[in-house]
C-alpha cells in the first residue's frame, strides 16, 4: 500500500471542506482558491477545483457575481450563501467531532 494514495484520498475528501473554509473569509475568483490551497499544501488544479466549485453552488451552498478585470475576461467571484454558512457550521462541529475521536484512538490503551 503506497503512502501517497492515502494521503491523496484523505486531502480529497476534506477539500470540500476547505473551499468554503477559505471562502468564509472573503469572495474569491478560482485562481485566489488554488493558490490559497497550494499554499496550504493542498495542491488542487483547476479541473478538479471547478466540478467542486460547481456542485456546492448547484447545491446552493456558493453563489457568485462576475466582475471585469483590467487582465482580460470578466472574472466569475465565488462567495457563501448563507445555506453555505449553516452547512459549514455544521461541518465544523462535524471535523471537531472527528478530531476529538482520533485524538482519544490515538491515546487508547
């Protein structure tokens, strides 16, 4: 078992997560969102960020505003629904939760 497709399926299945982690702070275009992640050491590329992008806004969690850029096309910013503040609420208490429960199996004896 090779450690990097654990590693690589856990970061995917916090990356979720993490979107509307990083856009609770404030409205971003999908480059600020990569680098916001790479920078954080979850590299991510544009083909796995917008499917991402696109359900948690079909789902009614992100909603977005274009904007003109002075670099070329308009630029679509993404931001949180309030549904989307609720549901990361709770995906909050869901990761504390988690946290708690690995801390006490690391701790068992």
């Amino acid at each position: 078992m090779k450690i990097e497709n654990s590693k690589a399926q856990m970061r995917k299945g916090i990356l979720e997560y993490c979107i509307l982690l990083i856009l609770d702070k404030k409205d971003l275009y999908t480059t600020d969102i990569i680098n916001a992640l790479k920078e954080n050491d979850l590299i991510v590329v544009e083909g796995t960020l917008y499917p991402l992008l696109t359900r948690q806004k079909n789902a009614g969690l992100l909603g977005y505003r274009w904007e003109e850029s002075t670099q070329g096309p308009p630029r679509k910013y993404y931001s949180l629904t309030e549904k989307g503040r609720a549901y990361l609420k709770e995906l909050d208490e869901s990761w504390e939760a988690l946290i708690n429960s690995i801390n006490s199996i690391k701790n068992y004896s």
